[in-house]
C-alpha cells in the first residue's frame, strides 16, 4: 500500500494540514468524571445501540492520550481534530469545572509538545443531560448556555488552540437525534428536527463573535456534513426529489452560515414545521466565519416518493463499506466544487473523510487494502478540486482509532489505528503505516 500526489500537487504546499480526527464521547471514556450527556441516556434505553454498549470507556483516551499523541507524532500528522466534552467542563450551575479544564489543558499541551496543531469542536453531540431535560436543542435558551460554555473554554484554553469549530454536522444532532430518533436524545418528528436545526446554528452565530473576541487569532468556523443528492433516473421528478433533499439535507446549513438564509425550499414546509426564527437571528447565524469544514463519506441517491416526495435508494453494488454506504470519491470533487460555485466560501478543510472495514487484527497485523485505497482516491479528488480553484487548507481522515461509532457501538471500525477493545491495546493498521510514510515523505 502506496499513498502519492503527484509532485505538484496543492496539496502538498507547505501551509496544507494533514491530520486526524476524533471526538470526545467517541474516545474518551472516565465517564465518571463528567456530568451525564444525552449519548449516556441513550446508551441506556435498550436496542438503541447495536452491540448494546456505550461510551463510559469507549478509548479510555483520557487515560492513554500520550499514547495516542505519540502515535500521532509518530505517524507525522500536522493536525490533530478533537472536540471537548461540554459536561465535562461546565456545571450545572453554568460555572467551570476547572479539573475538566485541566484535563484538556495537559492533552493541549502534550500536542503543542509533538508539534501537532488543535482543531477544537465545541459541541460534537455530547449535550448535558440536564440541558436536555430542560428542552435540549429544541429549546431556544440551549443557544444561550452554549455560548457561555464557548466563552469559558475559549478563554482558558484559547492560547493552546489553533482553531476552533462550533459544531460538528448539526444536521446529524438535529436530524437524527431529534427527527429520526436514530441519535440521541432519540426524538422523531420533522418539525423537531428543523427546529432543533435552527437552535443550533444560532448556538454557533451566537458563539462566533464570543470566539472571534477571546482567539482572534484562531481560525473559527464550523463543520458541517454533506452528501451529494442524485436523482435515481433521469426522469424531472427524481431530479426535482434530488433538489429537495439536497435543500433540506446539505444547504439548509449552508446557506443561513455563509447567506444568512434558509433555500427556498422552506417555503414549502408546513407553517408548524418551520423553524422559530426571530427577527435577527439570520444575521446572528451568518457571522463571518474563519473558514468552513466539510465532512464528507459519501453520495446519496434520491427519487420520487415518500411523504415529503423523496426518498433514498439505498445504496447497490460493490462498493459499499462496513455502514453499507457506498464508495463514491468523485462526490468529493463534485461537492468542493460546486459549493465554491454556490456560495463565496472562505478556506475550506476537509474535516472528516473515512471507511468503516471489517477489520481484523492476525499476527499483530492489521491489512486493510481498500482503506489505503479509500484514502487514495479521495485525496484525488481533493487534488482535483484545489485544482479546480476551490481554496482548500486540509485534509482530516476519520478517525485517528476504532472508537464509539454512536448507534453502531463498538461494531464498525473506521480508525486507522486498531483498537483492541478488551485491552485497549492500540496496533497501526496497514493503512496508518501508508498514511505515515506518505506524510514522512511529503518534503
Ligand atoms: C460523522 C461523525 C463522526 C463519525 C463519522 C463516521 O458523521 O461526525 O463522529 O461518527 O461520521
């Protein structure tokens, strides 16, 4: 297994990050440190997760992050992408938790040691439970405490933090946590899900300013993910299904951050699904932003049906992964070129990319040939989209290690490092070798 760009590439310009990605409930573990989130509730509810399991020990990374760091530095990542645990650092009275504080101060540090930059999410789906129990992200004041929970994180660990990010894929806590419930909190209802949807891109509008404030020399933005919408035939109305769920689905974010509205397929909502929005609150949500993340595994394909006239295929073929999503990289290209189209974008990263195999580790060795392909292919079309003119920073692979896949528990393995989940011992898979003399062979 290889990894190349060729020699002049974009992305190998000497300000382009490479790095990996995490997030807190995923990895973390001592649960017994944090107040309860919405992800430990749900844990709880039986046949929400799939193996039944949960994330009180998940990587127990906060014991063993100068492992993971030095694995890390080890592999010769620029970038390390990580999210903080909001119960783990603010009480339920609003005050900081300086010991919590103090946990990722010593992990930031250990990263400035290895010469690794941090990528800070705020909010990557672990909301205080008592804040649910109080409406959660359907109720407007959740806005409000995830500002003071920014301004506080913000101001003690700014000085260690490279950039800062809101929220990770509010379509994914908004959507499938409170309109699916295949997510935590574990609601269903359309309405919820676009409700919840505005709530948090008013936690981010509103956190922007404070970030912007106390790290003015950060880079802040947002992540946001996306999956190309294509029609199933060529027929207008699987065309017409495509275009409403990309609406619904990929620019209903979008759009109000970087326009400071929602697409015109809000028109079409029924009056008590819309979304409540205040006078203002567009303005708030389309803050300038340092730049912008894009979170891309795959496309989707649409046609006409269901309720709301589109439905998805599910994916054919033999391409799929261990999610069953299918293996599509010119959607990468395809997506980075047309938001640049859309939309006057600031500088985009990658900030999650990744595939989930049904890896197996035999004589300590873990080979896993279609991830070093998956990697392959998408670094391509992140070349061909630079290329192209998109302004694109960096490129983050998910994840650093096996971890909490939410709903799927412990049963899909999207690390580049293998996680033995019994003795925690950590193996580099084939591909985290590739990925570290692709790195190492870079300048
Ligand atoms: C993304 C999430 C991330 C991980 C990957 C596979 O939607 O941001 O936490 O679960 O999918």
């Amino acid at each position: 297994m290889n990894l190349k760009l060729p020699k002049d590439s974009p992305l190998l310009a000497d300000d382009f990050l490479f790095g990996v990605a995490t997030s807190s409930f995923q990895i973390e573990g001592a649960a017994e440190s944090r107040l309860k989130c919405i992800w430990d509730t749900f844990c709880e509810q039986p046949g929400k997760i799939r193996d039944g399991s949960n994330g009180l020990v998940a990587c127990d990374h906060l014991d063993r992050w100068p492992e993971d760091v030095a694995l890390m530095k080890d592999m010769g990542v620029d970038a390390y992408r990580l999210s903080l645990s909001w119960p783990r650092i603010i009480r339920e009275d609003g005050s900081p938790n300086e010991a919590g504080l103090d946990v990722y101060r010593r992990l930031l540090d250990g990263l400035a040691g290895a010469g690794i930059r941090a990528f800070v999410t705020l909010y990557h789906w672990d909301l205080p439970q008592h804040l649910e129990d109080a409406g959660g992200w359907l109720r407007r004041d959740t806005s409000k405490r995830f500002t003071d929970y920014a301004d506080i994180a913000s101001r003690a660990l700014g000085d260690r933090v490279h950039s800062w990010a809101t929220l990770n894929e509010p379509w994914c806590a908004a959507h499938l946590g409170y309109g699916m419930g295949i997510h935590a909190p574990g609601l269903s209802g359309t309405q919820y899900g676009i409700k919840a949807a505005h709530h948090l891109l008013l936690a981010h509008g509103l956190a922007m300013p404070v970030l912007a404030d106390n790290c003015p020399n950060a880079l802040n933005g947002i992540v946001l993910n996306f999956s190309p919408c294509h029609p199933a035939g060529p027929e207008p109305e699987h065309a017409r299904a495509a275009r409403m769920a990309d609406d619904l689905y990929n620019q209903w974010y979008a759009r109000p951050v970087l326009c400071g509205e929602y697409p015109e397929v809000m028109e079409h909502l029924a009056a008590d699904e819309r979304p409540d929005i205040e006078a203002g609150d567009m303005a708030t949500i389309s803050h300038p932003i340092d730049f912008l993340g894009v979170n891309y595994y795959t496309r989707t394909v649409y046609r006409h049906g269901g309720e709301r006239g589109f439905e998805p295929v599910p994916p054919q073929g033999p391409h799929l992964t261990d999610m069953g999503w299918e293996v599509y990289p010119q959607g990468l290209e395809e997506l980075l070129v047309d938001l640049d189209s859309r939309y006057e974008l600031p500088p985009i990263l990658v900030t999650e990319n990744g595939i989930a195999l049904p890896d197996e580790r035999v004589d300590g060795i873990v080979n896993d040939p279609r991830r070093g392909q998956y990697i392959q292919q998408h670094l391509d079309a992140v070349d061909a989209a630079a290329r192209a003119g998109v302004d694109l920073r960096g490129y983050f692979h998910w994840s650093l290690m096996d971890n909490f896949e939410w709903a799927e528990g412990y049963t899909k393995r999207f690390g580049l490092v293998h996680v033995d989940f019994d003795t925690q011992e950590r193996t580099l898979k084939d591909s985290a070798k590739a990925w570290r003399a692709f790195l190492q062979g870079r300048r």
